[in-house]
C-alpha cells in the first residue's frame, strides 16, 4: 500500500470558495482544493502555506484546524491501472488569502484557481477532498472528523 500525508486549504469569502483545476494526461480535468503533500520534516502548518502559493499564487495564512481525513482508495479505483491500494492522511486547514495573485501553478498541473460560489459546487468534476473540506468547515466537528464521503458521479478520489 502507498502512503501520503497531504496539507489541504479551505478557503471561504463571500458565499464563494477557492477551486483549483487540476489536469493530468491520466484523470483529465478535476477540480481540487490547494493542497498536497506534505514534505519529509515538513510540518503540514507550513505545508499548506507553501502549496498555496506553489499552486495558486495567493499568499495564505493559516485560521485553524479543521480536521483530518483518512482514507483507503482500493487498487480497482486508483486512476493508474495496475497500482497498489493507496492511503491519503489529508490535513485540512481553513485559510484567509492575504494577498497575491491568483495564476496556473508554474511547471505544475494547476491550471487554474477560481473564486466558486458554493452553490455551484455540486456541479463541477471535482476531488472528494473539495466535499470533505467544506464539510469540516461547515460542522466544525469538535472530533475533527466527517463522514466518508460517496465516491462517484462527479465526485472522484
């Protein structure tokens, strides 16, 4: 089985929150929250500050902790064929943009980011993550804990 720990910003302002286009050659096209792997030694704090920026050109600061996600994408339903069933530990963050500018992430697969209103949400392609995060921020569970959210439709791993 393969392992990640992933650093994930939940940003919200004005009935909108922040989507970031992700495209591969092997998923297409998928909208995403900013976020992703946390680096050897790094603390996911700071790890999502830096993917922020990486992926979005916004300058963030971390509000709170939200929650964590865990969760186990079988081998049937990796988007690589032939790969091991894989573990995403996802640390989820709310975030407040001070500044920049938003672009496509430089050399990267973020195409775009986008201010959405959360009532257009449910009709994009998007990652599980995008559910699980604005879950937290909606329930703030004292657990720091969701549900698992239904994979499928337009909801994808």
């Amino acid at each position: 089985m393969s392992f990640r720990l992933a650093a994930y910003a939940v940003c919200l302002e004005g009935g909108r929150v922040l989507l970031a286009r992700h495209v591969s050659a092997v998923t297409g096209s998928t909208w995403t929250l900013p976020g992703g792997r946390v680096e050897h030694g790094e603390d996911p704090f700071d790890a999502v500050v830096r993917e922020v920026s990486e992926e979005t050109g916004g300058e963030a600061v971390v509000e709170r902790l939200l929650g964590v996600d865990s969760r186990v994408v079988p081998a049937a339903e990796r988007a690589v064929p032939g790969g091991a069933e894989h573990q995403n530990v996802g640390v989820f963050y709310r975030v407040r943009l001070v500044g920049g500018r938003l672009r496509p992430e430089p050399n990267g697969e973020i195409v775009e980011s986008v201010w959405t209103p959360l009532s257009e949400v449910d009709v994009r392609r998007r990652s599980s993550l995008v559910d699980v995060g604005l879950a937290l921020a909606r329930t703030l569970p004292a657990t720091g804990h969701v549900a698992a959210v239904p994979v499928g439709g337009l909801v994808r791993h």
